[in-house]
C-alpha cells in the first residue's frame, strides 16, 4: 500500500456497518499499536479492546453521548501508564506516554484503513467516568477512545491549510 495516499485517504469514520470484525483482522490491529515506537522503547501504554457492546454504549455516553461510539463494533481505548513513563519524570508522565498513544494509534488507523475498516479518534470524554466503567488501576489514564468498524459512509475530505502555512523550513 502507497503510505502517502493511505494517510492522505484515511477518514474520522462515524457511520458504521452492523458487522463484526474477524478475529484475525483485529490481532493485526493489536500487532499495529504494539510495534508503534515508543519514548526509550518504554512502551508506557495499554489498550483496551471493547467489543461487548453494553460496554461500548457506556463508553459512548462517557464521550458526552457521542452514540456513534457505541455503534461500531469494536471500540479501542487507549491508555498511558504512569508506572513505565515515570522513567522520564514529569515530561514522561504529561507528553511522552501521550505521544507514545498516538503514535499506536495513528498505525492502527492506517492498518485499518488497509483493511477496508474505518475508524475516528475521539478525545472528548469524561476521564474518570472511562476509567470505572473499565476497571482501570490508577496508573492508566484513558487519552483516546477511538471506534473501529467498517464504514456504512465515508465522509468527504475536510479542508488543510497549505503548506506554506503548516511548515516552517529553516536553511
């Protein structure tokens, strides 16, 4: 697959089709977040696949009733943990472990995208609520819930400033 164009191509998917993801195709989602680098290769993450849709209706009104969540069938939620970041002190704990996230996750998406699945990345939610609806010991912190499904509706393409106005090239 054309990396560029899959980056270029891939959609925040919230329309998806009532139908179950094989098995085989969420241990590659698995094998994407686990190979994504990491801060001194710490690994300070954890991801939980929720597949239980009771759950994920729970996950969705945790996301200030964002019901799309809880339509897909299979809901990710993305975990930093502060017990293997800590290594780094505060700037472990508050950026590393985050951007150690959304690294795995933005290689999930791209593999799902890949495999003719779509998915979004939601990042508003009601933190404490995520963390009892799952369980979670104290060092995770849930950053990212993100819906993974195939897409009953692919959005258009929104718009990206240019270039010019993102990229500062220094000579």
């Amino acid at each position: 697959m054309d990396i560029l164009r899959a980056v270029k191509e891939r959609r925040s998917v919230r329309d998806f089709q009532r139908r179950n993801i094989p098995e085989e195709l969420i241990e590659k989602l698995m094998e994407a977040l686990i190979w994504a680098p990491s801060a001194g290769n710490l690994q300070a993450r954890k991801f939980y696949f929720v597949k239980d849709e009771k759950t994920r209706k729970r996950l969705a009104a945790a996301a200030l009733n964002q019901n799309f969540i809880g339509e897909a069938p299979l809901v990710i939620v993305g975990c930093t943990d502060s017990r293997i970041s800590f290594k780094y002190g505060e700037r472990g704990v508050h950026l590393y472990s985050i951007q150690d996230v959304a690294l795995s996750i933005m290689g999930m998406m791209l593999v799902a995208y890949e495999n003719g699945l779509g998915s979004a990345w939601v990042g508003a939610f009601r933190e404490e609520e995520v963390v009892k609806i799952l369980g979670m010991p104290k060092h995770l912190r849930p950053v990212a819930i993100v819906p993974v499904g195939y897409p009953s509706r692919i959005p258009n393409p929104p718009p990206r400033v240019s270039k010019k106005e993102a990229v500062e090239v220094i000579k």
